[in-house]
C-alpha cells in the first residue's frame, strides 16, 4: 500500500514540475489521524505549504547559420531572435553596418560550432516579422542571450510581456557597462544630450536629458523634453515603471531608437531599464 501511494505521489510532483503554464504553484501537504500522507493544491485545516518551482521547457534543435548577433537560422530555415538582447546591425541591403555588428555576429558563430541549441520561449512566441523569439542555449548549458550582454557585444531590450531572465540580463549589462567592455566602450555609442537629435541620428543610441512634463493620450503616456522631442510609454505598460511624474525634473540617460513624424522626434520605451536616473 504504502508503494502504491509513493507511486502516486511521484507522479502528482512530476505533473506540478512540469506544467509548461505554472512558474511556482504552492502544494499543500497534511496528514490525517492514521498517519496517511495526501497533497493537495487546496488548503486545508493543518495542511502545510510546498513550494514547488517549475522549470521552463526547452527543446533542441539544429541551426544552419548565424543571420546576425541576435538572430540564428534553423534546418527548417525558420529564423530565431534572441529574446531580450539586440545587437548592432551587419550590413545588408535595407541598412548600413554599425560599429560592433560584425564582432557579434563571429562571436555567436564562435559559439554554435556544434550547431545545435535549445530554445526556451518566453509569453509571446513569434514577433511582428514571424521571427521565433527565444532564449538561446549551448547543450552545456550557457545562455547565449546573458553572455552576448556580458561581453558587452549586445544591450537590452526588453519587449513585455516577454520578461523572463530580466533581473540577469540586467545584472550583466551592468558588469559589462562598468568594465567598458564591447559597444560600451565605442564613441559611437557614447551619451549625448537629446537636444542633438537629428533627421541623421540612426540605430539604438543613448542620450542625455531632463524631461520638463508629461502629456497624455489614449495611447501613450509622454515626457516632454522641449517643443520637439519627447519620450513615450505605451499605457499598456505603465505598470512597470515607477509614476512617470518622479522622473520630471530629473536628469535621465534614454537608451533606445529615435522615430521622426515630420519636425518631431520621439523614442519609445517599453521597459525602465531603458530610462536610467543619473
């Protein structure tokens, strides 16, 4: 008897740990007036919490090529981006080379010489572009995404809903910025003030600025840094940040790609690691 009821036991635990949809379920563990173990994932009168961690799934696949430092290409020629990263651009028909692109993108091939990975998705599977959106990782284990930020060959960029790895991605974009390490240490990705922003100003870049108000639509939430430039937050996503009213008055360093329609100029956040306090 007492087998038949590990014998179940096990498999309910296999069930909690792999649930793809469950990050941490709470299961309940009581005994009763015999001795007789039950779980639950209802509370009861004694019962006393388990807390059980869900690994999320990851399956392997085989890559044919490297695109760019963010992106690989797989057997089946479905095109992989690097979930929460991005690289600067190679050169190709729509756009010109940035600095650092190149680096990437030999790095990267560096690492997948075995051509096999396994890809780990996040909420959002496919981007606007049908690209698959993952985290990428070596069949030993490291996370490509991580170690392209801690050599400081990528910066983040973090889309919601998909946010899983933020805090580490972060804590290594962190390490790299305060080594100099890669793009960090490039001229051409150097703080400037937000005034400079011109009809030429291509690519991610960073800026310096003190926003002086907010304006507010149906859509996006702004902060006002003059007459033609601002910085815009979907309202969707407002309940990441802290009130956008703490950061008027404040010097800012914005990190991100500048739109243009007609004589305005605009950069849109969608996450605060991309709006930094100085």
């Amino acid at each position: 008897m007492l087998s038949i009821r590990k014998h179940y036991l096990l498999h309910f635990l296999i069930l909690c740990f792999v649930a793809p949809a469950l990050s941490a379920n709470e299961i309940y563990r009581s005994i009763d007036a015999q001795g007789r173990v039950t779980y639950s994932d209802t509370p009861s009168v004694g019962a006393q919490p388990i807390k059980i961690t869900s690994r999320p799934s990851r399956h392997l696949y085989q890559v044919i090529r490297v695109y760019d430092g963010d992106t690989i290409i797989l057997e089946d020629k479905k095109h992989v981006r690097l979930l929460g990263i991005n690289t600067p651009e190679i050169e190709s028909r729509q756009r010109a080379e940035e600095p650092g692109g190149v680096t990437a993108k030999k790095w990267l091939q560096a690492q997948l010489q075995e051509n096999k990975v396994y890809l780990e998705f996040d909420q959002v599977k496919r981007d606007k572009y049908k690209r698959l959106l993952a985290h990428v990782f070596l069949p030993d284990g490291k996370h490509l995404n991580l170690a392209l930020l801690e050599n400081g060959l990528a910066v983040i960029s973090i889309i919601p809903p998909n946010g899983r790895y933020t805090d580490k991605l972060i804590q290594a974009q962190q390490h790299a910025e305060k080594l100099k390490l890669g793009i960090w240490s490039m001229p051409e990705y150097q703080p400037r003030p937000i005034t400079q922003i011109t009809n030429q100003t291509k690519g991610w870049q960073r800026f310096t600025g003190t926003p002086v108000s907010i304006k507010k639509s149906k859509k996006y939430t702004r902060l006002i840094f003059n007459d033609k430039v601002d910085i815009r937050v979907a309202n969707t996503n407002l309940d990441l940040f802290p009130a956008l009213t703490t950061y008027v008055g404040k010097p800012l360093e914005i990190r991100g790609w500048v739109s243009r329609s007609k004589d305005q100029y605009s950069i849109l956040i969608h996450h605060p690691s991309a709006l930094i306090v100085r």
